[in-house]
C-alpha cells in the first residue's frame, strides 16, 4: 500500500490544478476534483484507491461537508417548511426511475432480483455532488436548495431502508429482522429529537465553561462523529448524521452564533472535502468504457431521464415554475456514495452481474460530471428570468 502522505497529497495538488483549469473556464472545481481522483485511481495511474488510510480521510470530507451545510447554510425551520415539496420531489423522483429501471432490467433478461436492484439504484440520489454545487454558487440557501436537500434526506432514508429489506428479502429474513431494521431507522431519529430537545442546550451550558482552546469545536466534532457512526450503525449514510446534528447545533442561539465554521473550513474545504470528490472518481473503473453495448447505453440514458422526470414532475406537483422544476430535476440525478454502495453489495452477494454493475458505474461516471455543470447553468437562468 502506498504512503498515506504521498497518496493525500498528490490528489490534493493534482485536484488543486484540475480545480483551478475547470474555474477559469466557468465550469466548477468539483469536477476537477473528481477528474483529478480519476485519472489517479486504478484506471489510469493507479496511485491511489478508495480503500484504507484514502478512504477513511474522504469519509471525514463527506461528514465535515454535510455539517457544515447543516450548521451553517440551512435553518431546519426552513427545511421543514419544504416538507410537503421535498416529499412529493422524493417520491416521484423514486417511483419514476425505479419503475423504469424495474421494465428496463426485465426487457434484457435479468430476472426479478437483478431488475430490483437496477431499479433501486436507479431510483436513489447521491445528494453531495448537487449540496457542493448549490454551496459553491451561493445557491444552497435558496428555495431551489432547501427543495434538493430535504427530497435528498428523505430519497436517502426511503432508498436505504428499501435496500435493507431488499436484502432480507432475498436472503430469506423473517418479519423480525424487517421490524428490527425498520426500528433503527426510528431510533435514530427519536435520538435526534431527543438530543435536539432534552440534550444539546444543557451540552451547549457546559461547553460554555470550557478553557480548552478550540475545546467547543473539539467536542462538537466527536458529537458529529457520534453521530455519524449512529446513521451507520441505524443502516443509514453517515453523511446524514453529520447532515443532522448539524442542523441541531445550528438551532442553539449560542452555538449557532460561535462560527464553528471558522474552526473547520480550512481544514476541511482545504484537505478533506477535496479527498471525498476525488475519492469518488477513484472509485469509478474507466474499464467500463470498452463494455459499451445497448444495455449500458440504456442505463445510462434511463437513468438520467427518469430521474430528471420524477423530480421535475414532482416540484410540478406542487407549484414549482418550470426552470425551477428543471433545476431540480437536475439536481436528484447524480449517483454515486449511496448508489455505488448499494450495487456493489449486491455484487459480491451475487444477486446481479459484472454486466449490471459495469452499466451503473457508467451511469455514475456520467452523472458526477455531467450534473455539475449542468446544474450550473439553469441556476442562472432560472435566476436570470427572476
């Protein structure tokens, strides 16, 4: 295994210089970043892979990056005042691409399991792609932001549990493991409210106290740590523990006005964060370009469109304008953490084939490089025609 230092800061410099090219020419430096982990991962120059000391720094990116979008960018009161919206982007952006991902796995011959795999892939976001671009653009306190985000949680949550009763389903699980694992998912987040209520003002009085230097950022990064590895443990994304406690943390009058964000952003925008992007095109095999056949190129184009469609039809549903529903639509499309989990469990379960998998990772591959841009540019005109 190569040298922790060497394999962070290579893709640090190398993201660094992609991120840089990509601004300059009006695109975001996200892509770079994804670009940089491409071109060093298995596929081209094989310095780094996402496993080991790699993974584990763009794990802590993913969380940092999602508390702060929690701490500082989004208010849980204005989160959940897009509940009605978020839900009907969710559901419609779910039923949408898994039913088309259910026929399209049937149409070439991959039986009821594999087609339910494709359609559970097809059907969940992987919402750090959009959240980065929102941030980098000033967009993600918006209506259009609060509307990603909170459809994401609840795609992410819906998408998660799906998959573990899928799993217990094909693997013969009984009514008892279904209520357990359906109970975690609870649990999880009756300990928030709790912690929310009962808990964090009186952590938030004694942290008060503290004569350690930087002591509250000290604590408070264990508690999202905690609370991360809670999310893991619940079946859930850990991204969406940190993405929680953020939003809790925020909610205190006192730590909301501590700027916890001064004791993170460098180290975190800075080293981590950048590490999780790359880590993401480390992780997509570019082997999968000379696989091209029918199936692969359907994947690809179903999985873009029905997802578009779902989110689009369901801000619709609600009253969003079209450029605004457009925006959205393009915003749920990206796959990746969650998605690119989920298949490959099932291919070392043996539930679907290299074939399938391949046909994902190209969707993926697509997805994270397409999406940035892409989402860039209807922003402004959405906010253009405003």
């Amino acid at each position: 295994m190569a040298d922790p230092l060497l394999v962070s800061g290579v893709p640090l410099l190398v993201a660094f210089a992609f991120g840089e090219i990509l601004e300059r020419v009006g695109e975001p430096a996200l892509v770079g970043e994804i670009i940089a982990g491409l071109v060093l991962g298995p596929s081209v120059v094989g310095l780094i892979d996402y496993d080991g000391t790699f993974a584990a720094f763009g794990l802590i990116g993913a969380m940092l990056l999602f508390f702060d979008i929690g701490y500082e960018h989004l208010d849980l009161t204005d989160l959940l005042s897009v509940g009605p919206a978020a839900i009907s982007i969710a559901v419609c952006g779910m039923i949408v691409p898994a039913g088309a991902g259910f026929v399209l796995g049937l149409m070439f011959d991959f039986g009821v399991i594999g087609s339910a795999f494709l359609a559970l892939v097809l059907s969940v976001t992987s919402i750090a792609v959009t959240a980065r671009t929102l941030l980098d653009i000033h967009q993600l306190d918006s209506q259009i932001g609060h509307r990603i985000v909170g459809a994401a949680v609840v795609d992410d949550v819906i998408g998660l549990v799906a998959f573990a009763l899928l799993l217990l389903a094909v693997s013969g699980g009984g009514a008892i493991d279904i209520v357990v694992t359906l109970g975690k998912v609870v649990g999880f987040f009756v300990a928030a409210v709790i912690l929310r209520f009962a808990v964090i003002a009186r952590l938030s009085s004694v942290l008060a106290h503290s004569r350690q230097l930087g002591g509250e950022t000290l604590a408070l990064l264990g508690v999202v740590f905690l609370s991360s590895f809670s999310a893991d443990a619940a079946g859930l994304d850990v991204t969406l523990g940190a993405f929680v406690i953020g939003l809790i943390v925020g909610e205190d009058d006192r730590l909301s006005r501590l700027e916890l964000r001064e004791g993170i952003v460098g180290i975190a925008y800075g080293v981590f964060v950048p590490l999780f992007f790359a880590g993401i095109g480390a992780r997509i095999d570019l082997g999968v370009l000379t696989t091209l056949d029918t199936f692969v190129i359907a994947v690809v184009v179903v999985g873009l469109t029905a997802k578009f469609v779902g989110g689009f039809v369901g801000n619709r549903i609600v009253g969003g304008t079209v450029n605004e529903s457009a925006a959205i639509g393009v915003g749920m499309i990206p796959k990746a953490g969650v998605g690119l989990a989920i298949i490959s469990v099932a291919l070392t379960g043996g539930f679907i084939s290299r074939r399938l998998f391949s046909a994902f990772v190209m969707l993926v591959l697509v997805s994270v490089l397409v999406t940035p841009s892409l989402l860039q540019a209807l922003l402004r005109r959405t906010n253009g025609a405003d």
